[in-house]
C-alpha cells in the first residue's frame, strides 16, 4: 500500500487542488548568481526525458512524470497555467494585480521564478515549477552531474539541492507551501478572501505525491534510505519554525491596523452566526490555548503535531515546547510585541526539535507511538478546530503507510483498517460540517485498530 492509495480520496481531491494552484519556491535564493537553464535542458532522451522508466541508474521518464496532466505529480508544469485560468483571473482582478501570468505576487510560487538576468537561452516561465525549482539553479552541475567522475558531494558543491536531507527539502517546500519574505511567495488574507486556497503542509504525503524515483539499492548507497516517520516529524518541526519565524516579522503578520489573518484558523471565524434568542457556541475551550474567549487562535495544527512528535520521539524536549507553546497562545492576547518576541521563543525550540528529529536513528522512530500520542489524551482534547483535525488524520494515514514500508504491518491489515480511516476523513470532509467530537472518536478508533497491530 503506498501513500497516494492510502491516502483518503476526499482529502485528497482537495489537496491537491491547492497542490494545482501552488507550487515550490524556486531555490533562486540559496543559488547564488547561477543561471537557470530551463526544463529543456533537462529533457533529452538519454537524460530525464525518456517515455519509459527504463534507466540504468535513474528511471530518466522523470521530465514525463512532471508533466503527467491530471496525476499529482503533474501539479507543479500546471502551477503557470493555472494563473491563466479563470480562479487565477478572478484572483488577480480582486486585488488589482493585472494579469496573473505577470504579476510578480503570483510568479514566486507559480514558476521558476529566477531573476531575468540568471534566465539561460532555454528558460521559460511557462513551465511553472521547473526541476530548478526543487534542485537549484543548474548552471554550475548540468554538464557534469552526470558525468563518472562526478560524486552526489561534488554535485552539491556545483550547486544542486540535498533534497534527500529532511531539513533542506522541508525548507524548500515551506517556501511556498507555508510562505517565506520573498518576492511572491506569502499567501496572505487578502489573496485567500479573494479565492486563494488555504494553505496547508506535510511533507512526507508531498513528498510522495511529487515522487519521481525508485528508491532502488543505488539511490540508497548514494543518498541513504528514506525514513517516512522522520520525513514527517521533521516537516512539522520546519513548519512551526517556519510559522513562527513570518509572524515574528512585523511587516507580515500585521496589515495596517489589523493583524494579518492569515496566520489564524480560519474556522474559528468562518462559521455561521445566527441572532437567536439562545446561542449556540461551536468555540471550545482548549487547554493548549490559554487565549481569552472570543479571540481568534492562531492555526497550530502543527504546533500540535510536533508535541505529539516530541512526546514520542524527543521526550527530554517535550514539556519545554509544550511550556513556549502556551507561551505564545497567551501572548497572542496581550500585545503584538509580546506576541512575537514568543514566536521566536517557540520558533527556537522547534528548531532545537528539528535538528533532533533530523539526527534521530531509524530504530527511534516509532510510527505506533506517535499515532498513541496523537490520538491519546495529550492531544485528542486540542483537536477542536477544523485544520488541526486534518492535520491530524493526514499523520495517522502517514504514519500507517510508513509501518507498512517497514514491514511491520501487513498491506492486508493496513486495508482492513481502511474503513476507520475514512470515517476519520469524512468527519472533516468538509469545513462547514465539521464536528469536532465526532472527528475524536472517529480518530480514536483509527489509531486504536492500528495500536492493536502493534
């Protein structure tokens, strides 16, 4: 069973939808100066651009699988031409940024976005998010990546991305996939108000859904295994770095005399209100939100799921960000100052997990006590918002599927625990219908069929 079967059909219509309309931040930034070559250069037949995955050392139909037009992996040659449709059109008309296709806002997640003086003979930014988006500009390795002298350190040396290292890989995604200060690349309020999809983040379902290589026995003697529960804990930890570390930034998480909304669940406003003479509340106290009542929170669905991940897999760590969690929650209803100068507290200690997590060894991690933790009483009583439960059910179905790689659970009990799966999808199906007791039990029961297996 792989991610992309597992994966609930659902969420993942809708995901990838968001997939369609983002894509990576181009590595422009940590390249340097060098010049971007362009998707052609990359497409020879006897480079990546075979129609079979037939190569001796790497399949070589990757170029095939990028442009696939209606799978996953074909998302990021369809970021460009999704400006021109007629969600991109109504966008950018909203905010008055002209054309889609042109606007600089839009271009920094939509394309290979390199600066026109770094564009080489054959780059075009109709191909939206190019191979040099994830692996760097080419110039310095293209001609010798290849080559039997070459090593994969030299080629990092020339330039080329260490996308198998978690932290690197997390942080290139991030950069459009949660945001970053550059040009076009944060999503903000006003862009989701206008029909921009929310923004959400997982690395390891990402990372499977935009795969293009076997992990064979040659990539592992040249960039090592890849660890699915590590990918994971390592993404949530890059994303609360990454969260923390934009709202710490006054220019982005404040919007002239507002705060910038972004950064807050959506849900907790976006819900219906009616003028009875009874209320009825769907707020929920949270006992990792010590905010005052009536505030928006800020969207912790990965705060949430790095405690979980700390609880298991970094236990020395895990009260101390626990403690700079509340921290930050309680400053959000003080001041923006306090607010921020908690941000980069919390931000520092996800950053400390992260280089953990980055570093831990295979044996440590353990997908079954992860999934015990998120569905147990450390945190099944945070999950009252609508983003923290699908955050949630995505590393359930994750860390399922990443047993079953290891062996440890069988591809016919895994199916078998399908149906509680889904009933888990279902409850958060759709935003306006969540409830968020229904999805707690609908988790629970998910994780308790799969503790079983244990």
């Amino acid at each position: 069973m792989t991610e992309k079967s597992a994966f609930g059909r659902a969420n993942l219509s809708r995901f990838l939808a968001a997939l369609i309309v983002t894509a990576f931040f181009p590595a422009s930034q940590a390249s340097g100066n060098a010049r971007y070559e362009g998707v052609a250069t990359c497409a020879g037949s006897t480079c990546h651009g075979r129609a079979e995955g037939n190569g001796a050392v790497v399949r070589q139909d990757e170029i095939a699988t990028w442009q696939e037009p209606s799978a996953p992996s074909g998302a990021h040659s369809r970021a460009y031409a999704a400006l021109a449709g007629r969600r991109g059109q109504q966008i950018a008309a909203t905010l008055g940024l002209g054309a889609a296709t042109s606007a600089p806002a839009c271009l920094g997640c939509h394309t290979t976005f390199a600066p026109e003086a770094q564009r080489g003979d054959r780059f075009l930014l109709s191909d939206g998010v190019g191979c040099e988006s994830c692996h760097g500009a080419a110039q310095g390795w293209l001609a010798s990546h290849y080559a039997r002298p070459a090593t994969h350190a030299s080629n990092f040396a020339a330039g080329l991305v260490q996308l198998e290292n978690p932290q690197v890989r997390a942080r290139v995604c991030l950069d459009c996939h949660y945001g970053s200060p550059g040009t076009g690349q944060f999503v903000t309020h006003s862009m989701m108000a206008a029909g921009h999809p929310r923004i959400s983040f997982e690395l390891d379902l990402f990372s499977a859904l935009q795969q293009h290589h076997d992990v064979d026995s040659d990539y592992i003697s040249r960039k090592g295994g890849l660890d699915s529960v590590r990918l994971w804990a390592v993404g949530q930890a890059e994303a609360v770095r990454r969260a923390t570390g934009l709202f710490s930034r006054p220019e982005l998480s404040m919007r002239g005399m507002f705060p910038e909304f972004y950064f807050y669940d959506c849900h907790s406003c976006h819900r219906s209100i009616t003028d009875g003479p009874e209320r009825k509340l769907t707020f929920e106290t949270n006992p990792g939100r010590p905010i005052p009542f009536g505030n928006p929170p800020f969207n912790d669905e990965n705060i949430i799921m790095l405690s979980a991940v700390a609880g298991a897999l970094a236990p020395g760590q895990a009260e101390s960000f626990l403690a700079a969690s509340r921290d930050f929650h309680r400053a959000m209803g003080s001041d923006g100052a306090s607010a921020r100068q908690a941000a980069l507290a919390l931000g520092a200690h996800a950053a400390t997990l992260s280089d953990a997590l980055a570093s831990m060894p295979h044996a440590r991690a353990d997908a079954f006590q992860v999934i015990s933790i998120i569905a147990g009483t450390a945190t099944a009583d945070r999950f009252t918002d609508y983003a923290g439960s699908v955050q949630a059910v995505m590393a359930i179905d994750t860390l399922l599927n990443a047993l079953v790689r290891d062996g440890r659970v069988t591809v016919g009990a895994a199916a078998g625990i399908r149906a509680d799966i889904n009933r888990a999808y279902a409850a958060v199906d759709e935003p306006n219908s969540y409830r968020p007791a229904q999805f707690r039990n609908a988790l629970k029961a998910a994780a308790g069929a799969i503790g079983v297996l244990r």
